[in-house]
C-alpha cells in the first residue's frame, strides 16, 4: 500500500486530541502513513522484505510495531495494568515533584492547595507559551526523522543548523538535493517550526 492511500497530513495529528499518526519509510521511500492500526495493516500487506523504519509524525521518534496477529480479546483484558496511585478514572496521575521550602509554602497558601496550583500554573504556562512549544516540538520531530534516514546524506550538518536556526530557505536549499519522499515528509513536519510572518 502507498502512502497515498492512509496520507494524512501531519500538522493534523498534532492537533491537541487528534490522533496520532505514523509513517513508514523503506530506505528513503515513504511506504505508508496513517493510524497504528492502518500502518499495521499497510506493513502486514507488502511483498517485499525490504526493511522499514516506522515514526511518530508528532515526536520523530522510531516506533516498533508488532505485526504478528492481536492476542485474543479476552487474553488481552487480563493483561490489565496495576491500578496507580492518584484518581487515574479522572485521568490524574501522581508524580514526585521536588521543590525548594518556600515554594512549598507559597503553594499551600494557595486557594485549592499545592496540587490545584500546579495544574493551574501548567495550564496557564501552556497556553501562553503554546506557538513556542509547537515550533520546537515540530524542529525535534524533523530532526528525529532527519537523523534516523539521512545522517549520511551530504548538508545533513547545515540541514539541522538551519532548522534549529529556524532559517527556512536554508533548510530548504540543504534539503534540495535530497530524496523526494524524505524531503516533503521533512518539508511537513518542519512546518510548524517557522517563524510566522508579523
């Protein structure tokens, strides 16, 4: 199966709650992209043995995948993870947290107390700096991407310097020479990763 057939844009898995999406690469061939369970069935598909490096489009990071058949559903329920500490059915999760004294204290005077707070700040810290997180997780998943399939391939150096130098036309003058499927796949996750015009 082609990438044409489960592309999905990959500014769109990184939406806030939009699903994630992979992509398959056989050397710099982009095979497939879509959903786990659509890449699952693209890989399970092929005819060739060709070996293939499968990312997250919103991390870069390579991601294994098991293409052997599911277990049954009900060897599947008992392998239910252990109930964590926190209110997991609200999705709160508990973590250690390490602060100095006196932000201990600042945060117990807060009104809901020292854990309120903290989700407060966090919420408010990304919503303000939202644009910013966006750009630079868009530069790390290029890069991730870039690392994995073309550490080797000549201005590979001068490719990275200009996308974390958020120099558009240099990355994409670097990239020119570069193989089709790997430049456009590069081409949209950096896309985020630009500064917007004023």
């Amino acid at each position: 199966m082609t990438s044409e057939h489960i592309q999905a844009p990959a500014a769109a898995a990184s939406a806030a709650g939009a699903p994630a999406t992979l992509t398959a690469f056989a050397g710099f061939r982009r095979i497939a992209r879509g959903s786990r369970a659509e890449l699952i069935a693209a890989l399970r598909a092929r005819t060739d043995d060709a070996p293939c490096l499968v990312f997250d489009d919103r991390t870069g990071m390579q991601v294994d995948l098991d293409l052997r058949d599911a277990p049954p559903p009900a060897a599947a329920a008992s392998d239910e993870p252990p109930r964590g500490v926190g209110r997991p059915k609200l999705g709160v999760v508990a973590r250690e947290v390490t602060l100095l004294p006196r932000q201990w204290e600042w945060l117990a005077r807060q009104p809901g107390g020292a854990s309120v707070a903290l989700r407060r700040l966090v919420d408010e810290a990304r919503r303000v700096h939202a644009g910013r997180d966006a750009a630079r997780a868009a530069r790390e998943a290029a890069y991730g991407v870039m690392t994995a399939l073309a550490g080797n391939l000549p201005g590979f150096e001068e490719a990275a310097r200009a996308l974390f130098a958020a120099d558009r036309a240099g990355f994409e003058e670097r990239l020119a020479a570069w193989p089709e499927d790997l430049r456009a796949h590069l081409h949209e996750l950096a896309g985020a990763s630009w500064p917007t015009p004023e």
